[in-house]
C-alpha cells in the first residue's frame, strides 16, 4: 500500500511539470484601421450592442422574428450541434476520472488427457466476480488542454449560433422591407393604371376633335398595357417574396399582415465603436477564435505525446473454481501496477501528428485574421451604402417632384396644342420610373441600416 501512495505522490508533484502552453490571443495589426471612414469611432459604444427589439419599431416585424428564432430550420439544427459540442465539452471535463469497469465471467475447460493437467482433471470450472480501476496522472498537461479543447470546441457552437440568429434578424428584416416596398409600387402602379386610362379616353377625344393622329392613341394605349403588365410582375414577385418570409420563418406558405413602407423608421443612432468590439459583437469572428483555441490546445495534446504517460492501472474481485466458495475470504485476488511509458520509435507518427497540429493551429490563425478583414470590410461597405443612399434620397425626391410638374404641364400644353403626344408619353413614363426608383431608394436606406446593424454583429443579443 505504501508503494502506491509513493507512486501517487509522485504523480501530484509531476503534474506542476505541464509541457502545456497557455493561449493569449495573438497580436492583431488588422484591428487598426479596420474601417474605411473617414468619421473613425472614438469609443467602444456600438448599435450591435442594442438589441433587435428595440431596434426595430415595426410590431408585426418585431413578431415575425420571435417567431423566426423559435421556429426557423437552421437555427433548429445550430442548437442540435451546440448539443453534441455540449456533451462533447462534458467529456472533456471528465478526462481527469478513472476509468472504472466491472466483470462478472464464467468458464469451463475439457482437458485433455494428454495435456499438463489432464491426468488430474478432465476439467475445469472457474467463476469469476471482478473489477477494474485504470488512472492516467495528467503530467504533461493533456487531459487539461484536451479539456479545454473542448471547451473551445462548444464556444464556437455558440458563436455559430449566435451567427445564424444574427443572419436570421438580418433576413427577416430585409425580406419584410422589401415587402413593404413592392405593396408601395404596387400602389404606384394602380394609380398609373387609372391615371393612363383616363388619358386614353382623353386622347381619343382629342382624335375625334381633329388635335391627334392614330400614333398617339396608339401609344397612350400601349403605355397603358405597359402599366398593367408591370402590375402582374409586382404581384409575382410579392406571391414569391411572402413565399420567402415564410420560409424564413419555418412555416407553411401564407399571407403575411404588414404595414406600409412610409411608416419605417430606423431611429437608433449610428454608432460602429472601435473595431476590436467586432471581437465580442461578431459571432463569426469569436467562432473563428474559439477555432484558434481549440486548434492551440490540440498542439498542446500533440506536444504532451514526446513525454512519457503514467499509468496506475488496479483490478480486484473474488475467483474460484466453485460457486459456492466465491465469495469466500479466499476467493479475493487483487492486482495494482504503476507504469511509465515513454514512446522511442513509432513509425513517426507522434512527430507528424506534432507538425499537423501546428499546421492546422496556422491555418485556424490565418482564418480568425481574415474574419476579422471580413467584418472590418463588411462594416465599411455598409456605413458607405448609407451615407450614400442618405444623400442620394433627396435628389430622387426633387427629380419625382419635377417630373410629376413636367408630366402635368406636357398633358396640359397637348390639350392646348401646345406639345406632341411624345413629350406627354416621354413624360409619363419618366415620372412613373421616378416614383418607383424612389421606393427603391428608401428600401435600400433601412437596407443599409440593417446590413450595417448586421455587419457589426447586432441581432443576436
């Protein structure tokens, strides 16, 4: 007994000796400056920290998103594998227990007369009751790093959650507005239609009165098929875009309530924060750097192989060649070895398992830098959209404002035999592509906002 308490004693003291490095993260030259503004943040307050409830106003989108994050497929199956890299964590954490089994056998041997024992018994009955106990002293630091390999391991099936609830807000958000924007072009389109079918009837009357040919009747009754055949489209493409939303949000296709384009707004203020707050906002940058660790810890696991593994291995229980003696005083056997294995030639196997963890430990540093370029470009492309959409709505503004003017002053002056039926028809379908670019640019401004809310990492929180 007093020969493996030495043995233990000697296993506590040798664990001080860890071969195991610790991880600090690396310097990182891409954090300055990361983004491309010429406004550079001063502070670390960013609108990824504001949560997506009180980042959007709207209630029926505001709806729609708790729905998506209950129901939605993808993040179904990021919560199935933060599972598995769950309970792939809590083995880790039980790699400093011993291994612990049981037994329980029976056997019967015929002898032959020939052999060694086979003048005495023809045979043999054993009956056997045991069990086994194998510990491992984690000397070198394996059994840690392995743990926290793990560890690493069910953190980036967090952050990859994260990634996939902060896609989803995203999604929603932008499927919803574009929804909104197609219900206003729609509308834009019906008043279109009705204004061109009176001027058809119009124009026909300015025929019969001897002011217009047949051409311009002719194009006014184009211009209004031309109408109606741009309402068909933006019917499919609403049929098609509820269609996506529903998707989205993991249910059977169906009409989607909403509200109207003119009633978004965005009011939360635009704040980036230093770029080294993309290391705790970004999902996919902190899963990239739990990556890192893992795949650091793992060149730990590799390194501790070089160093020898001690082993305490014991086994006890009751044998006998009767039944009803074995659990007799006797019967008890015990078996305890303390062993020390060093590897000297394996085929190279150990060196070559060495050189791959680095490898793969540079690879997994080469990904958390590029992610963070990544992010840094994402956000600078974002802030630009906006300041550029932002700047450019106010000059669609002022060009629907005069074409509307010029649509009605050509209608006019035909009427007076002043202008061609071409000037009124070149009108129209100005001002018409005006109102619908004006849609468009309003989407694209909350668009920009949510890709910018997005691409700082907002929407998981």
């Amino acid at each position: 007994m007093s020969k493996v308490m030495v043995v233990v004693v000697m296993a506590t003291t040798l664990q001080s000796c860890f071969v195991a490095k610790e991880y600090s993260r690396p310097e990182l030259e891409e954090t300055e400056n990361l983004y491309r503004t010429d406004n550079l943040p001063q502070d670390s307050l960013s609108m990824a920290d504001v949560s997506w409830k009180d980042m959007f106003t709207d209630q029926h989108l505001k709806q729609y998103i708790e729905e998506g994050l209950q129901n939605n497929l993808d993040i179904r199956v990021a919560i199935q594998q933060m599972s598995a890299a769950e309970a792939y964590m809590r083995q880790g954490k039980a790699g400093y227990l011993p291994t612990l089994g049981v037994n329980a056998q029976v056997s019967h041997q015929e002898l032959s007369e020939n052999s060694q024992f086979g003048g005495l018994f023809s045979s043999l009955d054993q009956y056997e009751l045991s069990g086994s106990l194998s510990w491992e002293a984690d000397i070198w630091g394996k059994i840690r790093s392995t743990k926290r390999a793990g560890e690493a391991s069910y953190l980036q099936s967090v952050a990859a959650h994260q990634a996939v609830k902060t896609q989803l807000v995203s999604s929603i958000a932008t499927v919803y507005y574009q929804l909104l924007a197609l219900d206003a072009q729609l509308e834009v389109t019906k008043q279109t239609i009705t204004a061109r079918e009176n001027s058809v009837t119009t124009i026909q009357a300015l025929k019969e009165a001897g002011q217009v040919n047949q051409v311009a009747v002719d194009g006014n009754i184009a211009q209004y098929n031309n109408a109606k055949a741009l309402l068909v489209d933006i019917e499919v493409a609403i049929f098609k875009t509820e269609n996506t939303l529903n998707l989205l949000l993991g249910r059977s296709s169906q009409n989607i309530e909403r509200t109207l384009l003119d009633n978004q707004s965005l009011e939360t203020e635009i704040k980036l924060g230093v770029p080294a707050t993309l290391l705790r906002n970004r999902p996919d940058v902190m899963a990239s750097e739990y990556a890192l660790i893992n795949a650091f810890e793992m060149t730990n696991v590799a390194r501790s192989e070089f160093y020898p593994s001690l082993t305490i291995t014991a086994s006890g229980g009751f044998q006998s060649l009767e039944l009803d003696e074995l659990f007799s005083v006797n019967s008890l056997f015990a078996n305890i070895i303390g062993g020390l294995a060093q590897p000297i030639f394996n085929k190279r196997a150990i060196k070559t398992q060495h050189e791959v963890a680095l490898a793969q430990q540079e690879q997994a540093l080469l990904g958390f830098k590029k992610s963070l370029l990544v992010a840094g470009n994402e956000v600078s492309n974002a802030l630009y959209d906006y300041d550029a959409q932002t700047e450019k709505f106010e000059f669609r503004v002022n060009e629907v404002e005069a074409l509307r003017q010029a649509e009605a002053n050509s209608e006019e002056l035909l009427v007076n035999g002043y202008a061609t039926y071409l000037d009124l028809l070149t009108a129209r379908q100005n001002a018409l592509s005006a109102e619908l670019n004006l849609i468009d640019n309003k989407l694209n401004q909350l668009l920009s906002i949510v890709n910018l809310y997005e691409a700082l990492g907002g929407g998981w929180k």
